[in-house]
C-alpha cells in the first residue's frame, strides 16, 4: 500500500538522498503506507561525468557530511561521479519483481559504503544476482536498454510537477526539498 499521493525524488550518487532513504526506512513501519520511490538521474548523459570536487556537488557534500556524521553513516563514494541511468533501470527492472527496496539499498550501499562504480553493468549485474535476480536476466535487460524509458519518463514527470534537484518529496501537492530529519518526515508524512 502506497502512502496517498507521497513521492520521493532520488538519484543514487545524491548523499542527501541516501540520507533521506535511511531516515524513511527507518520511520516506514509507522506509516499509514508506503512512500513511492521516484527516478531522477542528477546528471544524464550526455552531461559530462564529474569528480566529487567539482563544484555542483561541494554544497551537496557539505550539507550530507555532518549528517551522516551525527547518524554514523559512511559516506565513502569513489572520486568520479558516474552517470546512473542504468541504476535507475536495475531498480525498475527489481521493482517489476518485487524487490525494488533490496536493490535500492544495495546499490545506494554499493557507491556510499564501498565506493563502487554504479555506473558499470557488471557490477550492477552482481548486485542484482546476489539480491536473487537472475543474473542472464538482469545482463540482458540493462544491456538492451530495457527500462531507459521508464527511467526518461519519471525524470520528464518530475520536472513537470516542479522537480529539479533531489531529494524531494511530493506530498499533498507541494514539495518539500532537501533533506529532513525523521520527526520532521513523521510529521509531514502522517495525515
């Protein structure tokens, strides 16, 4: 069951929208449903790739690091920021079977915990095959471009409804941007 109408804007190279995942799976149970989760892709190819030290992503880092600081949270990401389109398309291709949370997860512990490149088939491809997704399955779906649509779609939706940076979440027709604590989201996210 999905919370009426809450939607959450994310990207996978974003700190602050990992924080944010963390802090609503942590406060989901108490919910009256679940939030959706939302594809938005920061940076689309072909924007050039860039280096965490680049300054489009200085304040972002700012902001995240005493964040995860104060929740213990490690944020290790490698140097280069990869494009996440096909990050974005695992995570369709796991939510057509079910587990759309467990990948989300990984693949956010993936670059943050570990720095791993989430740009990279391969390694996405281990991802989906140790969460149980068939491995050939899953090679063959990013290869083919299977969800890019998908992935194009929401980023296109959410520009509509106002979207232009994430983390967002969309509630009872506003947006609220930026990163928020776990009684602030109860707070907005309880009828």
């Amino acid at each position: 069951m999905s919370h009426p109408g809450a939607r959450f804007y994310f990207d996978f190279v974003d700190p602050l929208s990992y924080l944010l995942e963390l802090e609503l799976r942590a406060l989901e149970a108490s919910l009256p449903g679940r939030v959706e989760r939302v594809s938005f892709e920061l940076a689309p190819p072909p924007m050039p790739l860039t280096a965490l030290d680049d300054s489009r992503w200085a304040a972002r880092w700012a902001e995240a690091r005493p964040v995860a600081a104060a929740a213990d949270v490690l944020l290790e990401p490698p140097r280069l920021v990869p494009w996440t389109r096909k990050a974005h398309e695992l995570h369709l291709h796991a939510l057509a079977h079910g587990k759309a949370d467990e990948v989300r997860m990984a693949i956010f512990s993936a670059y943050f915990g570990r720095g791993e490149d989430i740009g990279r088939v391969d390694r996405l491809v281990e991802i989906a095959a140790a969460l149980g997704l068939d491995r050939t399955t899953a090679k063959a779906v990013l290869d083919v471009d299977r969800h890019e649509e998908g992935v194009l779609a929401s980023r296109a939706d959410a520009t509509a409804a106002g979207v232009a940076d994430v983390p967002v979440i969309a509630v009872r027709g506003g947006l609220v941007r930026g990163f928020h604590n776990r009684a602030d989201l109860g707070t907005l996210l309880r009828p």
